[in-house]
C-alpha cells in the first residue's frame, strides 16, 4: 500500500513540526553572520575529527584483521 504525494506530503509535514530542526532554524536565524559562521565552522572542525577518528580505528581493525588472517594461513600451511 502506497502513499500518494499529498498523503506522503503531509507526513513529512508533521514529522519536521515534531523534529528539533525547526528549533535549529530558529536558533540560526537569531545569530548574527559572524555566529554562525563560527557555529558552523566549529561544528565542520568537530566532524571532521570525528570521521578521521573513526577512520583511523576501521584501519586500525582491518590491519589486526589482516594479521590474524595471515596468522590463521601460515598455521593451516603447517597442519
């Protein structure tokens, strides 16, 4: 069963009125450009470390990985 655009329309109606993004927007609008823009920014820096960090740990985890695999042939070469 599908929606139809009105119906699909008016969800995402009522789900943005629940959501905190209106609250956002209306926070945003209150500050100056220069507040905003150091929000902005200060928020672009903190993900950006977020995802190097998480980087780092899925390089980290496919190194170990590796090394156990390569582990694991060179015993099964010697059974």
């Amino acid at each position: 069963m599908g929606f139809s655009q009105e119906q699909g329309s008016l969800i995402i109606q009522e789900l943005m009125e629940w959501s905190i993004l209106p609250q956002i927007i209306e926070r945003m609008r209150q500050k100056d450009d220069v507040e905003r823009f150091d929000e902005s920014f200060t928020t672009f820096l903190e993900l950006g470390h977020y995802l190097f960090a998480h980087s780092e740990v899925a390089s980290q985890r496919w190194a170990e990985a590796s090394k156990a695999l390569e582990e694991a042939r060179i015993e099964s070469k010697k059974a």
